[in-house]
C-alpha cells in the first residue's frame, strides 16, 4: 500500500510538471496572446484578411542571463546579465531555441542540417546556410513570425494602433539613438556624436510596456523573425536576408514603428541585434 501510494505521488508531480511544461506561467517571463485579426490600423497585415491562433511571447527580449544557461558563454559586446543578449545571429537563434526546449524538456522546433546549404537562401555573403526546417505543432521555443511579432507588438486584441509599441511617443516606450547616451541627443543622426554620448543597450523593461505587457518591442536591440525579407511581399519564400523588427540603440526613430520592416543576413550579428522567443499554445 506505501509503494502504490509513493508510485501515485510520482504520478501526480509529473502530471503536474507536464502540464507546466506545456502551459507557461508568470516566472516563465512568457505572456499569453490571444489571437485573431489585425485590429491595429497602422499594421501591415490590418485589412489583409490574416488571422492568428493564440500564442506565448517573452515579455522582455532574451537577455544575457538567459542566454548564458542555455549556452554556457556571452557573446554580447555590452555586459550585464539583465541586458538583451546581441552579437548573435539568425542561426545562433536557432540553436538557443532548441537548446532551451531540450533543456526544459520540450520538443525542439526547429530541424537544423548544417551539413546542408539552404537553397532558399540567396545571399552572396552568408557563408553558413545551414538548412533548417520546422516541426509544427511541437511546443519548443522558436522565434516569432513577422506576423506574431506585428501582432503582438502592435497589441494584439488590446490594440490602441499606437504607431510604436504601447505609445505615439517612442521616447516612453524605446531606446534609440536619441535617448540610449548620456544625453538625449538631437539634430541628424550622427554616429560620431552617439560613439561619444557613450550610446548602449538598456536593462530590460525600464520603459512603459505595450497594451499587452510586453516590454522594448520598439528599440534596445533588433529582434529576428523567421521569415525571409521580400520586397513588397509579407510571405517570401527565400531571399538573401531576414526579416528583423523593432530598430534599437543605433538606429532612427522611425525603425521603432512596428510596421518597420528591417533586414538582416541570418549570418549577420551587431550589438543591437537581438531576439526575443515565442511558444505556440
């Protein structure tokens, strides 16, 4: 009788651990989203008949802290453990991705062949390539769609159609080339004048978040998306870059708007260039 109730304790803890597992909650620094259209009037995607399922998204971008349990090193130029983690590539996003669903006992989302040259992948500068397909349906880490990341950055169902994320004011809510030195600076972009105002990624969330609770989707570091970077097209299918959202430290105010569409080669790394990760629900 003491045996089949210790084997039903275990029973119960791993039912419990599972469903934790498979439902984040608040100290996984992931919020829920719910989905379904584009309410948000400055979107790319408002009016294009795009409807989303729900989702969790990080609420801060991964920071350094984080990136160091999963990969054991640093790779950032600015250091400090509740910083953004930057200098990693598109690819470098992959294999944080995997790793930390491995580490939490999820299932890897993504299949990555290094042995394999993308065909899709059109750059002339990105000597890595590496083939990487998906598995859907599997509830690993994996970085966001441009959609997800419009969607969510915009407020999803809460939206107010703010032009950046959570505020028409991008000084509320981003760091950028104005305001991430010393002094907040003012006339034409100039990077001698941001190098000497000492210009440097921001502590995650210390400014207002959006409608959803999600914190620097405008400004600190750039953050990578899945998709290929087409002109004009939302959907690409390859490409020579991918599709990075959100501007940061370095760049003009408006790369902060969530409708900005930037790019970067997958190979690419900066020290504004970050991510932040998403579960499908």
């Amino acid at each position: 009788m003491r045996k089949l109730l210790i084997f039903f304790i275990i029973a119960v803890i791993g039912v419990v651990t599972a469903c934790s597992q498979a439902k984040p909650g608040p100290k996984d620094n992931l919020i829920l989203v719910q989905g379904g259209s584009f309410i948000n009037t400055k979107s790319n995607y408002y009016g294009e008949n795009v409807n989303l399922a729900d989702f969790y998204i990080g609420k801060y971008e991964v920071t350094q802290q984080e990136w160091i349990a999963v990969m054991g090193s640093n790779p950032s130029y600015f250091q400090g453990g509740n910083l953004p983690v930057e200098m990693v590539s598109w690819y470098d996003a992959m294999e944080y991705c995997n790793r930390r669903s491995i580490q939490e006992s999820l299932e890897p989302y993504y299949n990555i062949n290094k042995d394999a040259q993308d065909p899709e992948n059109k750059s002339s500068n990105d000597n890595i390539k590496w083939t990487v397909t998906v598995n859907e349906g599997v509830n690993g880490y994996r970085l966001p769609t441009e959609a997800e990341w419009e969607y969510a950055a915009g407020g999803g169902q809460l939206s107010k159609s703010y032009t950046y994320s959570g505020s028409n004011n991008a000084d509320e809510v981003a760091w950028y080339w104005r305001n991430a030195g010393d002094q907040y600076l003012s006339g034409e972009w100039n990077w001698p004048i941001i190098e000497n105002n000492n210009n440097a990624t921001k502590s995650a969330g210390t400014k207002k978040p959006n409608e959803l609770g999600l914190y620097d989707m405008s400004g600190n570091v750039r953050e990578w998306c899945w998709n290929w970077y087409g002109d004009g097209d939302l959907d690409s299918t390859g490409g020579a870059y991918r599709v990075v959202k959100g501007g940061g430290w370095i760049g003009g105010v408006n790369n902060n708007e969530s409708a900005f569409r930037g790019k970067f080669e997958a190979s690419g790394i900066g020290p504004d260039q970050g991510f932040r990760v998403l579960r499908s629900k």
